[in-house]
C-alpha cells in the first residue's frame, strides 16, 4: 500500500527533476550516448519511482544514471555523492543487528532504510562499477549488500576507497559510525 507522503508537490517534483537534468548533463560521462528527455517521461511516468528519487536526493545521495538495459528499458541510478549519503549514516547493518545492540542504539539500519525507501544497496560488483566513474568515499564508507553465509555468522560488509585503492572490509553487523553509511540503486 502506498504511503501518502510519497506524493510530491508539482513544486517538488519539478525540483527534483530540474537537479537531476543538471546533474545528467554536468557528469555526461556516467552514462554517454544517453538522452535526457526519454528518461525524463519514464521518471515522471512513474510516481513511486520519482518518490524514491526525491528520498535518494533529500539523503545526501545525488542520484544521477550509471547504466541503460536496453533489453528491459531500464535506466539505473545510483547514489554518486563523493561522501556516503550524509542523511543516512551513523546506522548499522539491517533490522537484526539494530535489535541486538543493547545500549546506544543508532536509529536506523541501512537495510531497512533502504527498503523505505523504495531502493536496493550496492552489491560488491556494483560498488566497483561505481568507483570506475570516480573516487568515491575517500573520507567514508558504505555498507553493502551482505551474502547471507556471512551474515548468519553476524558479519556485514562495507567499503570505501583509500589509497587511490578500493577496499571490501567486514565488521560486525551491528556496529555504526557516524563516517559510515550506504549508497543505493534505483531501476527505472
């Protein structure tokens, strides 16, 4: 069922789609040979997907489009911010490592916020796609999609870049700090 604050105004709507076109035309390297204006009719096409562009973009993600399926007609964003999205860090791993902690629980879990947001965590794969486009997370990390094996064991993984050299490390799911967060994707 669709939550009512997912309607954005005329005004929102015509904002968020504005800082998008800017952003698509500013970093033409990201998805070349692309056009803005197909795009555009399939965002505004779709009102859930446009909410959850609007939470990508109110978060500190600066969404902007990395990759087109022409065989699906899917266009794929992904949160391309220097920094980890600065709304959603200092949160653990998912639902399970957040009611495990005892004391000093962070508010939120990545997983879950995700999922609130009508968006997926990068995978490891996608991760290092991203980081093919720039240098992200220089002084941040990014929790990732963990394989289950390893988080049944409680561990979660995150990344980052240092060195000029992208990491993959583990921690422990339910560990947070206020330098970590985690980058999404979105298929339109």
């Amino acid at each position: 069922m669709k939550n009512p604050q997912q309607n954005l105004s005329a005004e929102q709507s015509e904002e968020l789609l504005n800082t998008l076109k800017n952003r698509f035309e500013k970093n033409e390297q990201r998805h070349a040979g692309l056009e803005w204006m197909p795009l555009q009719t399939k965002i505004e096409a779709d009102k859930e997907k446009l909410w959850s562009l609007y939470e990508m973009e109110r978060t500190g993600g600066e969404p902007d489009v990395v990759a087109y399926n022409k065989a699906t007609d899917e266009y794929v964003f992904y949160d391309c911010s220097a920094e980890s999205p600065k709304g959603r860090r200092s949160i653990c791993y998912d639902r399970k490592a957040l009611e495990s902690r005892k004391e000093n629980k962070p508010e939120n879990s990545a997983v879950d916020m995700a999922a609130n947001m009508g968006i997926q965590l990068l995978t490891e794969e996608q991760y290092w796609e991203l980081q093919k486009l720039g240098s992200f997370d220089v002084k941040t990390s990014s929790w990732i999609e963990t394989p289950a094996d390893i988080r049944k064991l409680g561990g979660a993984l995150f990344c980052d870049r240092r060195y000029n050299t992208v990491f993959v490390y583990h921690n422990g799911a339910e560990s947070y700090y206020a330098g970590r967060g985690f980058r999404g994707l979105l298929k339109i």
